[in-house]
C-alpha cells in the first residue's frame, strides 16, 4: 500500500472500521467466482523472441527481452510497458538532455510573473466572491453545501499558485534568486507549506523517484506476509464489504490527511531516513542510513527560516478566527486548502503510481529509470476546455519532462516532453486513462509489493479484473 510509515495510519483507521461494522453488518463474505483469473489468463506463453503474449499486452507494448511474470499484476492504459523495460533501454541522462531543445532550459522572468499574475487574479476573484457569499448567506450548517462547493472551486484554482511556488523551489521560476525565493516563500507560507523544506525534500524525491529505501513520497510497502500488514488488511475488508471499501478508505486517508501527515511524520516516505519531520531538521527516529539524513548541514538553518512563514501564517489565521469567528476561516480559508492538499497528493501519487508501475531497490536505481517511471495523463481533459489543466500550469501532463530537469519552466515542458517521447517513444510513460478512474484503480490496487526479479510489483492476486474494468 502506498501508506503511512508501514501502514500504521490506514491500519487502524481501518481496523475501527471493520470493529464498528462487525457489529452491525449483515454483509455476506465476499467471495471469488470459480472461473478462470485474468491472471491465469496472463500466464500463457513466452514466445521465441521472449515477448509475453497474454490477454492484455500486445507486442507493441512489451519489448523484446523482458521476461515477465505477470502472476498478481493487474494493468493500467499503460498495459505493462513499465514492467517490460530492461537496463538496456534506458538512454543516459545527457543522451536525454541533448534531445531537448536548448531554450527549454532557460526561465523568462516576466513569462512567469506573467503566469503568476494569472493565478493571482483568478485566485482573488474566487475570494471576493466568497466574502460576498458571506456577507449574505453567513456560515449556518444549512449553508455547508455552498461553502464546499465554494472550496472546490477555489481550491481547485489556487492550487494554480501552489504550482508556481513549487516552479520556484526548482529555481524555474526567475534566474533572479531573491524574486524566485520571495515569491515562494510567501506562497507557500500562506498555504502552510515549509518553503525551503519542502525545496529539499523535493529534490529528494526527484533524485530517488521510485527508489524503494530513499523515495521520499507514497513509497510502497513490502509484503513481508500475506498475514500481516495493510494487505491482510485489505483482505479482510474485501471478504466482509468489497474491494469498493478499501479503495474509499484509501482514498479519504491519502487526499484528506496525506499531505500533513508527510509533513508532520514523513508518511510515506522511505525507511532508509527515519522517520522526519518538515519543521524540526533532525530525524524523529534513528535513520537506517544515517548519512542520508532529509536535512543535513546548513539545510537545518534553511528548516527553521522556514518555520517563520508558516508561523507567522498561523498567527494571522488564530488572529481572525478570534476576532471574526473560526468558521468564517473555514469557510474562506481552511475549505479551499483541503482542496489544494487534495489536488497536491493526486498529483504526486498518480505522477509515479499504477498498478503495472514498478519500483526499484537501491543496487537497481537509478536517475535516469526513476525520471522514465513517470507518467504523464490526460489531465487536459478534465474538463471540456482544459480549464484545470492551464491553471494548474499542466503539472500532471507534461511531469516526465520535469523529471528529467525540473529548471525547466511549465511553459516550455510541452515543447521539452514532445521532444522526449519523439526520441524515446518506447520508454515514454503515457496512460490515456481519465484521471478519476485512474485515482480509483490506484486507491484499490496500489497496497503492497513484492520483489520479482529485479522489480518490486503490486500484488494482486485475484482481484485483477475488477482492477481493469
């Protein structure tokens, strides 16, 4: 599962759920027709050239020397392309580089403040809006519907400027150092975010995409027994109330307290660091690789000037919850932040997770195959007009391009990933698969892995067909 620190949070939310309705739940076991699996299906045959023939991969997909156990794998759009690269495919990271035009690399200040400005403004619209909102209909339960609506919508827009401090803690923002770090600092105080911690951890993340020990987001857990852990867990709620209960649960733990449990406890991040936290630079927990520590050296001054921000933030919001009432901030205030925290973990989990997606241990990692584990989906069509997708500056949709080199501003990511998928189209992660779909399929089937191989793979036994429909 892609959890807390082993599981810990999801377990025992879990764990009281399965207590609470024991009681009370008439639900038959659930169990599983005695017809042929799909996975059964997959075991089918090598052919000569050692391509897997099965049900759902055809030779387009797989290439040529990956000898693929697909026991357990369900798949995504992708259709197991992830798991049939070899070591010889992947390109070296300045054969990548070279194949990306030159004017990629370089940020034009006034684009980007261009681009802020947009968010700004759509930002402080939905603002005005909402104080007008509350000057006539107050913050009454009988009003709640309005105010999520409100914050989903805000939320949804602002995230725009979340987009855009990030750019600036990858210094893709402005080659004018104190512009970029003021602008993101101020950004991402206001949405609580330690600006110069989450700059490290971030950079974190993109050197050890997918590493299994060192990944510094939704790193799966290890399947140690099938008695034990969150895919025990997760069996025991398919028996008593369908897989449709693990995938809800999954979903509410991760968009909901995801993001401040990692920044609180590093939730799902690697063991290779212990367990950390974004406002204290020392590890909360003796590291299993103590010179890999989150915040070494002078990253721990850069820690607390970022404690300052957030502080300050918090004061102001204590402030006017004291004099203007606490569900007024709510409302305006604490609403559209849950939102931008949902969009933040979407964004992170599906940018390196589905089902068919492997991850690496560290003898197997590298840069370059971590930045290929990437995938970029079709969040330009969200909506009729690509309305998400512009204002989210196209994050999700252009995110292979950012790994490889994250200095390259959101503007010029579309010419820099038509590029990479021109020069390595048999590497080039893309699922066509619409992101509420793909959400679902991960909250249900990404709980834990094994090692195949040199791979680690998300287990699934039996329940591939209703992972793929």
């Amino acid at each position: 599962m892609i959890s807390f620190k082993r599981g810990t949070f999801s377990i025992i939310i879990a764990k009281a759920l399965l207590l609470e309705c024991s009681a009370f739940s008439t639900v038959s076991i659930y169990h599983q027709k005695h017809v042929p699996s799909i996975s059964a299906l997959r075991m089918s045959t090598i052919a000569p050239n050692n391509i897997v023939e099965t049900s759902k991969i055809t030779k387009g997909d797989i290439q040529p020397g990956a000898m693929i156990d697909t026991t357990g794998i369900a798949f995504s759009g992708l259709k197991g392309k992830a798991l049939s690269l070899t070591d010889a495919d992947y390109p070296k990271a300045k054969d990548v580089k070279a194949a990306i035009p030159r004017d990629c690399f370089k940020p034009e200040t006034l684009k980007s403040l261009g681009f802020l400005s947009v968010s700004v403004a759509a930002t402080s619209l939905c603002t005005l809006v909402g104080a007008k909102l509350l000057n006539k209909i107050g913050t009454s339960l009988l009003t709640l519907p309005i105010w999520t609506a409100y914050s989903a919508i805000t939320g949804t827009v602002a995230m725009g400027l979340w987009v855009l401090a990030h750019e600036c803690g990858h210094g893709a923002f402005s080659k004018n150092k104190k512009l970029q770090d003021a602008v993101g600092y101020i950004i991402h105080s206001v949405m609580l975010v330690p600006y110069f911690s989450w700059q490290r951890s971030h950079a974190v993340h993109h050197q050890f995409t997918n590493h299994m020990e060192l990944g510094e987001t939704h790193v799966p857990e290890k399947l140690e027994s099938v008695d034990e852990g969150s895919y025990s867990l997760r069996n025991a709620m398919v028996k008593k109330f369908g897989l449709k209960s693990w995938g809800a649960l999954q979903g509410f733990v991760h968009l909901l307290i995801g993001w401040p449990a990692y920044l609180m406890v590093g939730a799902t991040g690697g063991t290779g660091r212990g367990m950390t936290n974004h406002f204290y630079p020392n590890p909360l927990t003796k590291p299993e690789q103590p010179k890999r520590e989150l915040f070494p050296g002078s990253w721990k001054k850069k820690v607390y000037i970022s404690d300052v921000g957030v502080g300050l933030t918090l004061l102001a919001a204590i402030g006017w919850g004291v004099s203007r009432g606490f569900r007024q901030v709510m409302a305006l205030y604490g609403g559209p932040l849950l939102v931008v925290n949902a969009w933040l973990v979407i964004y992170t989990w599906l940018q390196h997770t589905d089902v068919d997606v492997p991850h690496f241990s560290g003898e197997d990692h590298s840069y370059v195959k971590g930045a290929f584990h990437t995938i970029d989906r079709p969040y330009d069509k969200l909506d009729p007009w690509g309305a998400i997708d512009f204002l989210h500056h196209r994050i999700g949709s252009t995110h292979v391009a950012h790994h490889f080199d994250c200095s390259i501003p959101h503007y010029k990511a579309r010419v820099a990933t038509d590029a990479i998928k021109a020069k390595f189209p048999a590497i080039y992660l893309y699922d066509p698969t619409p992101i509420p779909q793909a959400l679902w399929r991960v909250c249900k089937g990404c709980t834990s892995v094994v090692k195949r191989g040199k791979k680690w793979i998300w287990k699934n036994d039996g329940l591939e067909d209703q992972l793929e429909r």
